[in-house]
C-alpha cells in the first residue's frame, strides 16, 4: 500500500503548529508520537494496541512496555467482526449472563460479551489498520437503512449448548454484508477476511455440566428475543500471542521476592496458559501481563477467572441506523482499563468520553532502552542454553522399542525420531543418553540462525557429554555458519546433577573421537574435569561447586582468545554455571530445583564481564525467546475411520 495508508495519518488533519505560549498543538496521534522520539513502529504498535484513543494513552502503553521482550517484534494482531446487540435486547441479554452465572458458576460462553460472529479471526499488520477501519465504516454506510431488523431469533438448546439462532433467510443477507466487508478489506487494506460460513447464533452458555441444563433453559426462555435492538458491528483485536491462553484479573498486589516472579498491580489482566505451568510449583502459575508485556510467576490466589474479552481492543462501532455509536454501546463502563483495551469508556450518549485538548510541551525524552549488540559484545560475554527436546520425553522411556524392527536396525516410526543415530550398531547406551529429536535439532539451528542474525560473536562452544547437549551444540554452530571454524569442546565438568541419573552408574558418553564422524567435536581438547572424576549421586553443594569451578577454568582459558563462550548444557546449568560468578551465593537445593522447571528447551542466559574486575552480570540475552506448542501423535486410522 502507499504510503498514504500509514496507520492513524488522517486522524487529525490539523498539522502540529507552535502557538504563542511554545506548546505544541496535536497533529495525528501518529505525527506526535513521531515528534516525541518514539520509533514508528512502537509508536504505531502503541496506538494500535490501544485502539488509537488519544496520545497519552499511547504514551502510557509504551512506557509500561518499555521491557516487553516483544515490543519491537513485527506481530500483528488478530482481528474480529462481531454484531453486538444494544437497546432492550442487550440489557436482557446482560441479565441472562449475570443470572447464570451466580446461580451456575462460569461457563465457556462468559469468555465473550453477547454477539453474532460475522467473520473468523485475521491478522492485520499495524500499517493497514486506519485503512481497515475505514473498510467496515464504509460498509456499514453502504448497508445503513438495509439490514435486516429486527432480527428473528429462535432458541436452541442441548445438554452442552444453549444459543439464540437467526432464522437462516435473514442469516444469508447478513453474510452478504460480511462478504462485502471481505471485500472492501481487501479493496482498502489488502487484508484477507473470511466470512463466516456457519449457523449465525448468539451463545448463550456451553461446556456446562449437565445437571445445570434446566436452570440455564428456564433462565434463556426469559429472554424476550423479540425486543426491539440496534445491532452494531464492532472491529475487535486481540494479542495474537495469548489466543488460548486463560485470563485473569489481579485482585491484590504482590512485589516480587525473586527475579523469577511477576509483579501484580490490581487491575492488571495475566494471561495463563496450562500448557506452560509444567514449571510452576504448587499454588504459582506463569503467566504474563497485559499491562507490561512482562512473563513470570505469580501466586494464585492473587487472582480470578476473567473475561477473554476484557482483554480485547476496540477499533471501531458502527450503527447501521443514522447515529455511528449506539446509545447504550457499553464495552466494560464500570471497568476501567489498564492499559486502553476494550474499555472505552462510553458515556450514556454514545460518544467516547471526550478527553481534554492535550498541548504538549516537548522537552527532551529519556532515550528509550534499545538494546545494542555492538556494545555488548565489546565485553566478554559467556552464553549458557540448555539442550533440545529430548527423544525420551516425546517418545517416552520405551522410545527405543518403537524405533527397532525384528533385525535390530534403526527404523523410525514418526517423523520426530531422527533419520539415524550415530553408532547404533554399537548398541550404545541410549536409555542413559537420549538423543534430541528432529525438532531438537530444528530449534538449536534456529537459535544458532538467530545469533548470526543477531551479529553474537561466539569464539569457543562447550558442552556437557551427554549425547543431547552435543547433538544441540553441533546444530547451533550449524546455524550460526560457523562448521569450519568452530569445534565443540565436550567436558564431562558440565554435566548435570549426577543424583538425577537413574541407576548405580553414569552413562556411557560416545567418545569425541567416535563423535567427530558426525558432528563438528574437537578431539584435541582435554577436559577439566575428567569423566572419571564425577561421582553417582553428589551432593547438591558437590554439583554446584563443580559447575562454578569448570564455568570459571573455561573462561579463564579462553581469557585472551575471544569474547563469546558458549556452553551447551542442562536446564540446571543455567543456574549453576552463573549464580556464583556473579558473586550471589548459591540457592538452597528445594529452590534451586524450582528454577531448573522453568527452563525450557534451549532456554539461554547471558552474563557479561564487568570490566576487567572479574566480576560477571546477567544482561539481556541477544536474541529473544524460543517458544512452541505441542504436536499430539495423529492417528488417522483412528481418526478417520471410525463409524
């Protein structure tokens, strides 16, 4: 699109002028935010994320922000149109909700605020989003004074669904107002909108339990659908992130008492998700912010069960009667929201709430925190990441079973399980060593992509025994365009907590020298800390001494040969390999443990020299997290045949 189509550019026609008094009058929301030193593509993502209500909420949104590790990643937000009901109708349909769910608790059908759903969910980039806007106003205008009213509605219900259904001749003339919406997106913003295909309803409740069915239909039949309504449509967005994520509301506040934890401002919204809460330890979940963008742990009874939708920003409302915003179009008035989300803060006339004339003195702004790789790396920098999805955790403990036909030869039998394993014929110890997966190997050359993309200077790579950390490091120096200069060190000094190895003895690592056939391994270098030296079941104070002393012997060797170490290791080495070097003394174990859950496949740590001191910081990694949903088994026969 042209460059006339820049986000929010027509907002405000007026073009910032000097008055008498020096202060600087409000041209586009765009224009000012430019003119304060924000980027354009945080001022632009600022704006979007609040629904562009005014400068300072802007502004507000992207201080809060200034830490969030996504703030300059180019993610667009995913885009809704629904119909919602105003007038009588919506005050029936709001007692409905309130009444259902004092007498039988929150259902699936709470998540969201009454509508038809008109199209399914689509991503927009922050640029198109005036233009998309302008889409829907136009359609509307095109439809104003021809869409169908009052809508026949009828109720439907079943032991897991109750919902009100538009008659299915009048469901066909509004996907045609949708299919023109789809159309005139495309036209103005070269969006991708699909309308939606399926039975056009209100829902009521659903995933309920069953013994609530009577009370919910005696509830929905007091509905009286036939009062009279103004349906508007309404543009929504949501972070594309937390789609399926839970959402709750902090009810009280909490500092945080470890770097692990999240701080809690009432009001806020935390998005959760179960899938992420592997880590977390009884009565604490992860989860992540709206107000900040910040991840981390929280205690759970600081919070309650919210609304998805209170979460949502609203880009536009459109009347398809004379007036452009409903009289009674409340998105959350006794809310007020944190950060500029779907409240927007209507009065009883419809209009926005005014906010008022905002003049700005510019003064010079405190530069914002943009990371710098440049200065980074003219320190020494020491890198600790963690290995990659392991076969035995995907496959489980019996994974080798699965991947041996009636000969004994490696066959694969999911497209996870790599091709080959190196000295398989050997019948190694792979019940005690486990090799990554397909898509172990994909994440670590994703990170080794990212730290060449990222300019990271990495001089030295070592690595714990263990055939994964191996394996992760090989395909990290893989990415990183690196094969025929950088060698991987194996020292058994870096490998994990010998009390968690199960069994009377260590495993037995493939030799560098059998090693080297397949991967990029140094065969020259000599460990620290032999092999034979380690013991079955340390003590915790034995383990983390160990990890400090060779964490610090291999920085020392490497003191006048380069300024990036890598060390590929185990989740405890994160922790282990860095705590004491930054001079704080160890956790006891019970905590110690509780970290090591949270870190994932390939979670990396980075800590920076201080000077010559000898003194060591953990700063921001260079490049940002690795994160991924899980990929159940499919069975076709199963899911596909049956009668």
């Amino acid at each position: 699109m042209a460059a006339k189509d820049d986000l929010y550019s027509k907002m405000i026609p007026r073009r910032l002028r000097q008055n008498r008094q020096g202060t600087v009058k409000c041209g586009s929301n765009l224009d000012v935010l430019l003119s304060m030193g924000f980027p354009k593509a945080r001022a632009l993502k600022a704006l979007v994320s609040t629904g562009g209500r005014s400068v300072q909420v802007a502004c507000d949104w992207l201080f809060s922000h200034v830490d969030d590790p996504f703030l300059d990643e180019p993610l667009p937000r995913e885009y809704v149109l629904y119909l919602r009901p105003s007038g009588p109708l919506q005050n029936q349909l709001s007692h409905f909700w309130e009444q259902s769910r004092v007498t039988c608790g929150r259902n699936k059908a709470h998540n969201i605020f009454p509508h038809i759903t008109l199209c399914q969910f689509f991503m927009c980039a922050d640029q198109r989003v005036e233009a998309l806007g302008q889409a829907l106003q136009t359609t509307v205008g095109q439809w104003r004074g021809r869409f169908p009213s009052p809508l026949p509605l009828e109720l439907y219900s079943s032991p897991s669904f109750i919902g009100l259904f538009v008659q299915e001749s009048v469901a066909d003339v509004m996907r045609q107002f949708a299919a023109d919406f789809s159309t005139e997106a495309a036209r103005k913003a070269d969006v991708l909108v699909e309308p939606h295909r399926k039975q056009l309803h209100v829902t009521l409740a659903y995933h309920f339990p069953t013994n609530q069915l009577p009370v919910l239909e005696r509830l929905a039949k007091g509905i009286e659908v036939k009062l009279g309504c103004d349906w508007l449509a309404v543009l929504l967005s949501r972070d594309i992130r937390f789609a399926n994520h839970e959402t709750v509301r902090v009810m009280y506040p909490y500092v945080p008492q470890n770097e692990d934890e999240l701080e809690l401002l009432p009001g806020d919204f935390i998005f959760t998700s179960a899938l992420e809460q592997g880590g977390a330890s009884e009565g604490w979940v992860l989860g992540s912010s709206l107000a900040s963008g910040l991840s981390g742990l929280l205690p759970e009874n600081y919070v309650s069960p919210a609304d998805e939708s209170d979460t949502w920003t609203l880009h536009g409302s459109y009347s398809f009667f004379d007036r452009e915003v409903s009289s009674s179009d409340r998105v959350s008035r006794d809310r007020v929201s944190f950060d500029g989300q779907l409240d927007t803060r209507l009065l009883d006339n419809g209009s926005p709430e005014e906010m008022p004339t905002l003049s700005l003195i510019c003064h010079p702004m405190q530069a914002l925190r943009i990371s710098s790789n440049h200065s980074r790396q003219a320190k020494r920098t020491l890198l600790v990441c963690r290995h990659g999805e392991r076969m035995d955790v995907v496959f489980g403990k019996h994974w080798l079973s699965l991947c041996s036909d009636n000969t004994g030869r490696y066959v694969r039998s999911n497209l996870n399980m790599p091709p080959s394993l190196p000295l398989w014929g050997e019948q190694r110890d792979y019940n005690m060593d486990a090799p990554i997966t397909v898509l172990g190997s994909t994440q670590a050359a994703v990170v080794g992509a990212a730290l060449l993309e990222s300019n990271t200077v990495i001089d030295h790579v070592y690595c714990s025994p263990s055939l994964r950390c191996v394996q992760t490091a090989h395909n990290i120096i893989k990415g990183l365009q690196q094969e025929g200069r950088l060698r991987v060190r194996v020292e058994p000094g870096l490998f994990e907590w010998t009390k968690w190895v199960s069994g009377s003895a260590l495993p037995e690592w493939i030799s560098p020298s059998d090693l080297t056939a397949h991967y990029c391994v140094d065969t020259a270098y000599r460990p620290l800390l032999p092999a034979s030296q380690l013991r079955v079941s340390e003590s915790y104070d034995s383990y983390v001494s160990r990890s400090y002393q060779v964490t610090k012997d291999i920085l020392a060797a490497c003191k006048n040969t380069g300024r990036g170490v890598l060390l590929v290791a185990h989740a405890s080495s994160l922790e282990a390999c860095t705590r004491q070097l930054q001079g704080r003394s160890p956790q006891n174990a019970k905590d110690f443990i509780q970290v090591v859950r949270k870190v994932p496949y390939l979670g990396l740590c980075s800590c920076e020299e201080q000077g010559d001191t000898g003194v060591w910081q953990l700063v921001a990694p260079p490049i940002p997290p690795l994160t991924h949903g899980p990929n159940h088994s499919f069975n076709w026969r199963e899911a596909l045949l049956q009668e």
